[in-house]
C-alpha cells in the first residue's frame, strides 16, 4: 500500500462500514414508519443491504488472506469476486422488492404525506453516507480490493438514494405525496443498475480479466527502460483479488550468459513489485535475439499495445 497508515485503515474500514450502515438502517426504517414516507424506508432498506454487504465481506475477507495451498496454489483472492458477486445479486433482489412495492402503493393510492422527520433523517444520512464511501473507495482504492471498493459503490449509490428521497419528501410537503413513492421508485431503479455493475466487474474479475491499460504501459515501461532488454515478446497479466500477477517474455543478445540473465530477470522482477502497486508474482522468460520467429511476435506485441 501507499501509506503505512493504509493498512492500519485496510483493517478496520469493513466493521466500520457495518457498524455505520447498521445504525443509518435501524434510524431511517424506524422514522419512516414513525413518519409515513415510504421511500424513507426504502432507503433503510438499502442501508440494511450495505450493512449486510459490509458483514459478509468482513468473514469472507479473513478467508481471503489465507495463503496458497496444493489445493489452491494461486491463493484465494479470487473470492472477493464471488463475495462480490453474492452481494450484488442480493442487492439485485432488494431493488426489485423495493420497486415492486413502491409500483403497487402508487397503483393502490395508498399515499400518506410524510413527516418533517423524515426528511432531517434523509440529510442526516446522505452526509453520513458521504463519508462512509469517501473513507471505503480511499480503502479500496489503496488496497487494490475490488470487495472494498464494491461496498464503497454501495453505499456512494445509497448516498444518491438519500437525495431521491429527500427529494421526494419536500415535494410530497408541497402537496404531492406521490413524489414519496416514486422516489422509492427511482432508489430501486439505482440499486438495480449499480448491482448489474457490480455483478459484471464481479464476472470479469472471476474470468482473470487483464489488469487496466495504463497500468500495462506503466509494466512496459518498467520492463524496456532496462539496458539489456532488446525487446518483448509478450505480456500477460491478470487480476487476482487485490493483487496483480505479471508473466511477460523479455529478449536479449544472443552472446549472455545464464548467469547475467538470471541477474537480468531479478532486477526487472524487483522493479515491477517496487514500482507497480499491489504486484504479488513475477514471471519472466528470456528468448535470444537470434530467434527470427521472436523478432516477428515482438512486433505483433508492440503493435497491439502501442508504441510506449
């Protein structure tokens, strides 16, 4: 990580998101009803959705620091993935409660003009959710955890839940209490969109998708400004969880010794674990530059990438 003080933050920032969206659930369901504002208690419902997000990831990330074993010799980082996929499709699901609900109220005309409280409880938590996800995607994106930043997605959507329904709540103040369900109507529509999101990135990163572009040129980059390196003839990466695993194929003089490629590969091996965040494995192969058919892949390659 970046800072000493990220890991200090990497692990306390899941029961924190827990602890907070636990009581922002339990307040907003409580004044909703207190209140009358559907969409109020939709938005707790949410709420309870990150709360329940942030408790599954706190076990399930304790698994993903297990080390590699016979059965799994790779890890298990790759279970942020499914931890993402789990919370995704529930999320999924309590959108489409959410909004079935909110449909079958206006269809009913069961509309009650809510309470002043509930719109405070709104503001009250679209700057505690403000925070929140401010504190989870700085987490996130220092640890390189696709788990963390999905929890800080949630609740960043939470936070735009918030102001739908304190939107809906001063309109229905005005004199249009149907503003209060349709605002519970939009907060549904936002859970469901932001849950396919996650649930793709989630598929994505379970099918070892290839790391960020610009990263890949950062690695080029790092791999070519060595002296000895005369070319590269491939570069395959993947995302593993919150670490990165790099297997590139580098080319030299055909007149080097094993002894002086070996030195080669640990210098490139430890400018790419110093140099690009979150890189946990290193594989390097080396090919003579007296290989034609080389020459001709290692062209294919910077074509493909780009000259960098």
């Amino acid at each position: 990580m970046k800072y000493n003080e990220c890991s200090k933050c990497y692990k306390v920032v899941i029961p924190f998101l827990f602890v907070g969206n636990t009581i922002l659930a339990i307040t907003k369901v409580i004044i909703g009803i207190i209140g009358n504002s559907t969409g109020l208690i939709a938005d707790g419902a949410h709420s309870a959705t990150d709360a329940f997000s942030a408790l599954i990831l706190w076990f399930g990330m304790k698994f993903t620091e297990r080390p590699a074993d016979e059965s799994h010799p790779y890890g298990h980082r790759n279970f942020e993935y499914i931890l993402a996929k789990v919370i995704s499709v529930f999320l999924m699901l309590v959108g489409f409660y959410i909004l079935f609900t909110a449909i079958y109220k206006m269809y009913k005309g069961d509309i009650v003009t809510p309470d002043y409280i509930t719109l405070v409880t709104a503001l009250m938590s679209i700057v505690a959710n403000a925070l929140m996800s401010g504190y989870g995607k700085c987490v996130g994106t220092q640890a390189n955890s696709p788990a963390i930043l999905s929890a800080a997605f949630e609740i960043h959507a939470d936070m735009m839940s918030s102001i739908a329904i304190a939107i809906g709540i001063i309109g229905a103040e005005l004199g249009y209490p149907i503003l209060d369900p349709i605002a519970a109507a939009v907060v549904a529509i936002l859970i469901i969109r932001n849950s396919i999101h996650m649930l793709m990135d989630a598929i994505n990163g379970l099918m070892d998708g290839a790391i960020d572009q610009r990263v890949k040129r950062r690695i080029v980059n790092i791999v070519k400004r060595n002296p000895e390196v005369l070319g590269m003839e491939f570069l395959r990466t993947r995302q593993m969880g919150s670490k990165i695993t790099i297997e590139t194929g580098i080319k030299v003089a055909s007149h080097m010794t094993v002894i002086e490629g070996e030195s080669i590969m640990r210098d490139i091996r430890a400018d790419l674990v110093n140099l690009v965040e979150n890189v946990e494995e290193v594989e390097i192969s080396i090919t003579s530059e007296s290989d034609d058919m080389v020459s001709d892949y290692k062209s294919e390659f910077d074509l493909a990438l780009g000259e960098v």
